[in-house]
C-alpha cells in the first residue's frame, strides 16, 4: 500500500470516528463520561487537522474547490428558511 493511500485511509476512518463521538456525545448523560469523550473527540480532531496538513503538503490529499459566496448564500437562505 502506497503512504497516499495509507494517509488518505487514516483520514477517512478518523472523520468516521468523529462523527461517531458526534452521536455519542449527544446521547450520553453522565457528565464525566460525556467530558472525556469530548476531550477525545477533541484530540481526534486535532490529529486529523495534522495528518490532512502534512498530507496536502506532500500532495496526497487535494481539498475541494471554495464555495462562491453565491453558493454559500444559496445555502444560507435555504437553511435559514
């Protein structure tokens, strides 16, 4: 397996992660349990945020286009409906 396919692999199982901390978090009552989840969740996050710099600076990961703001404004008025 090539480093590329192996970071953009990590990157793809750490945003699924995230979002199962997401739904965890929600759903947890007990405040110490929801603190460290969080506190996990947080230190996810900033380990992705490392990983996709490192990877978009060796040129594995290519980020999407920026949104236009006309795109971004679309958006904005659909959810602020």
């Amino acid at each position: 397996m090539k480093d590329k396919d192996m970071v953009n692999d990590v990157l793809s199982m750490v945003k699924s992660s995230l979002l199962n901390y997401e739904r965890v978090i929600s759903e947890t009552s007990n405040p110490q349990l929801r603190q460290t989840i969080q506190q996990i969740r947080n230190s996810d996050e900033d380990f992705q945020y490392r990983l996709y710099q490192a990877a978009a600076q060796k040129g594995f990961y290519t980020p999407a286009q920026p949104a236009s703001m006309q795109d971004i404004q679309q958006i904005r008025s659909q959810i602020m409906v």
